[in-house]
C-alpha cells in the first residue's frame, strides 16, 4: 500500500553513523528534514552532524525505542545491522529496505542463491559450514577466493587460495575456533574490470538508477571510480542494469540499493570485455556511488531520502564525468608518523575539485576518511586532474 508521502520538517532515522548516514543526512537535512541516528559510537561521523543521537547498542531496546519515537521512518546505512533491530524497528514505523531484503544482502549464500533464482550469472561457488564438507568442494574452484557468508567488507574476511590445503587452511583462520563462522569458496574469476549500478527503488516499484560505474580496487577497498557517458558498450551497459532492477525487483526492495558487477576477460586478451558476473549487493547507498552528489542532478543519498519519505523518483542524470578518489587513513602515514595531513589547498587548486571528510580524527591504514571527486567537461580531463590529486595523495602511479 502507498503511504502519505512525509513532508519536510518530519524526522527521518537511520541504523548506522558512519560516512554513508552523514552523507544521507546533509542530504535529508537540506530539504528540510531532522534527522535521527543511532550508533553506539559518541564520534560517529553523523552523529556528529543529526538533530539526534542516540548513542546505543543496535540490539538495545530503549535505545531502538527511542529511535522508533523521535522517527517517522528508518532506514539503514550498512547491512550487517542486527535483522533482529529492524524487525523491531518495523513494529512502529516504515522501514526501508525491509528486513527480510536486509537479511539476503548481509549473507553471500543467501545472495547467490537469490541471484541464482534471478537467472543473473554469478561466480561458481560451494558453501562449506564444517572441515568436513572439503572433500565435496568441486577442483574446478579452485584457484578460488574463500568468504565469509557474513561480515566480511573491503576485502576482510577472505583469503585467496590455489590448493586443496590452502583451503582446509583459509578455512580453520576464518573460523578461528567459531564453527558457526560460515564461507563461501567462489571460483577467482579472470576479471577485465568490475563495475556496479546504483538504483532507487520507490514504494510503488518505480526504478531509476546511476549510470554504471566503473571501479578499481587496491588490497580489496575500492580506490577509484569512473562515470562517464559511453564507459561501457550501450548492450553491456543495459545488461547491468537490467540485472540490477530485476534482483530489486525479485526483493520486492523499497530502498536505494548496490549491484556489484565483475566484467569478465573475454579469452586472452586481458582488456577484451566479456560477459559479465554479479558479484553482490549492498542494501543502501555505496561508495561507488558518492560521485553523484557532485556529478548528478540528484544524488544517491538524495534518492534514499525520496524513497523512505514516499516521495517521487526521477531519473537521475550525469551532467559532469567524473573521477573519484577514496582518502583512506594511510595518507597520514606516509612519513611513517600519523602526522602527515595531506596538502588540501594544492588539490583544492584544480579545477572542479570537490573534497568530501567525513569527520573522523583517527587516521587508520585502510579507513576511508573521506573523497574526492573530481568533476569535468570530459573524461580525459577528469583523469588529468584525477591523476594530480592521485599523487598528492601520495599515490604510487
Ligand atoms: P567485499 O565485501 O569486501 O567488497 P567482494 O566479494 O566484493 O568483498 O570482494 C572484494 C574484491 O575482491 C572484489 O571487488 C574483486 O576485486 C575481488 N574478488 C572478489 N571475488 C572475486 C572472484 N570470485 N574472482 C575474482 N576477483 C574477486
Ligand atoms: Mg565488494
């Protein structure tokens, strides 16, 4: 059923106070909404910045009780947020994306076998629960890339092996004495690229999406995106996202949601483009998809704040390609001191530079502290500049 769209001026909730519930509220907060955070962190990047904190375990009870009175509707910023706390949440008031939609994205097994009802091509996987179940993994996993089913992000939680004994290994060191610590043993697939899509689904089934983007990773965190009009052959480009609205659609998902992709070698030649692989979802906006709020006329947390208000979707458009750039902890590290802030005006010096911190003050190797995207009148240009800001930060080329 439809619901009364929320007018501004109401209050909206989020699970979650990392960069992703910040960034959702400076965009809710500029159309007038409150915003409401949970998260049990006192410094949390939108805790920093919400009309409300409430600083609590997810699980806790007074603290989801108060979330549930001071909101008119919640969502979530990651998907490893106790189903339990949404179930609980959703007892009082709207929340998107549902639970049960939260429950598939937040374990790999589920999520294959959710794209596997989809009919969308996924990695050969084999799901191993027990040491036992290694003599049913099949050879032709191997080389493969074994996961947790759960919690694992930016590369955490999975180890690439070759042999039948790296296996047994990897996976006595994820389990790590928790014989409910689940994985999943995918085949490593020759990749040309990955890419992923970004769309909005609304209450009434309405889908508009982010153009596809093109993604890079280093040590498994991605490092750099790419959005440009004719990244992709057109047939390529329509295959992802058709695939994207039809997994949405198959969740009966209300929500801004990720589909990750894998663009698979096509024979030999290691950039020729072959078919293309869904590797997995995440239930909210992502990190490939920050360049939007500098390069669209309507962002990915802006359409997260449409969708759970019950507001109307457009379609968004790309009016500047772009070239974004993760700032991770290491930069402050690079005269082995945390001490080395990296020079902010010299990047700021260059055209269409837009800087993005998510107020964190504890520089860590590998914390993403905040982006840069960089907006310009044609790809070309957007790398030439991309490439000055890469290296100030301290990039290797
Ligand atoms: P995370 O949840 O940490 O993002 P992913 O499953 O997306 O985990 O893996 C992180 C990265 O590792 C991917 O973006 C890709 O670069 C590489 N990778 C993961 N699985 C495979 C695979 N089956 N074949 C080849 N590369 C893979
Ligand atoms: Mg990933």
């Amino acid at each position: 059923m439809t619901r009364l769209a929320l007018q501004p001026g109401a209050t909206l909730g989020v699970l979650g106070g990392g960069q992703l519930a910040r960034m959702w509220s400076h965009a809710a907060q500029s159309m007038g909404y409150r915003t409401a955070v949970l998260d049990p962190d006192v410094h949390s990047p939108a805790g920093l910045i919400s009309h409300v904190h409430v600083p609590t375990a997810y699980l806790d009870p007074q603290g989801l009780a108060r979330l549930a009175s001071e909101c008119q509707a919640v969502t979530t910023e990651f998907e490893n947020v106790p189903a339990q706390a949404l179930a609980q949440l959703q007892a009082h008031l709207p929340v998107s994306p549902s639970p049960a939609a939260v429950q598939v994205a937040q374990d790999r097994a589920l999520e294959k076998a959710h794209f596997v009802r989809c009919g969308v091509p996924v990695a050969p996987h084999h799901v191993l629960a027990h040491a036992d179940d290694l003599p049913t993994v099949p050879n032709h996993l191997l080389p493969g890339i074994l996961k947790t089913t759960r919690l694992g992000y930016d590369g955490k939680g999975q180890v690439r092996v070759n042999t039948r004994t790296e296996l047994a290994a990897a996976l006595a060191q994820l389990q790590n004495g928790h014989a409910d610590v689940v994985c999943i043993l995918e085949k490593r697939l020759p990749l040309a690229g990955e890419c992923s899509v970004v769309l909005a689904r609304g209450q009434d089934g309405d889908c508009v999406y982010l153009p596809v983007q093109l993604n890079q990773h280093r040590d498994g965190i991605l490092a750099i995106t790419e959005v440009f009009e004719d990244a992709l052959p057109a047939a390529t480009a329509q295959h992802a996202i058709d695939a994207a609205t039809h997994i949405a659609r198959e969740l009966d998902y209300v929500g801004v949601l990720c589909v990750e992709f894998f663009m698979l070698q096509d024979g030999p030649d290691k950039d020729a483009l072959g078919p293309l692989v869904v590797n997995e979802i995440a239930p909210r906006p992502h990190n490939s998809g920050h360049h939007s709020i500098d390069s669209c006329d309507l962002s990915q947390f802006a359409l997260q704040v449409r969708c759970m208000a019950g507001l109307p979707l457009t379609q968004p458009r790309l009016h500047s390609p772009c070239v974004m750039l993760n700032v991770l902890g290491d930069v402050w590290w690079l005269g082995g001191r945390n001490d080395q802030a990296p020079d902010w005006a010299a990047m700021l010096a260059l055209p269409g530079v837009h800087l993005h911190m998510y107020g964190k003050t504890d520089a860590r190797p590998g914390r993403k502290m905040g982006h840069i995207t960089i907006t310009a009148s044609s790809i070309t240009q957007a790398r030439t500049v991309g490439a000055q800001v890469a290296a100030m930060l301290g990039w290797a080329a």
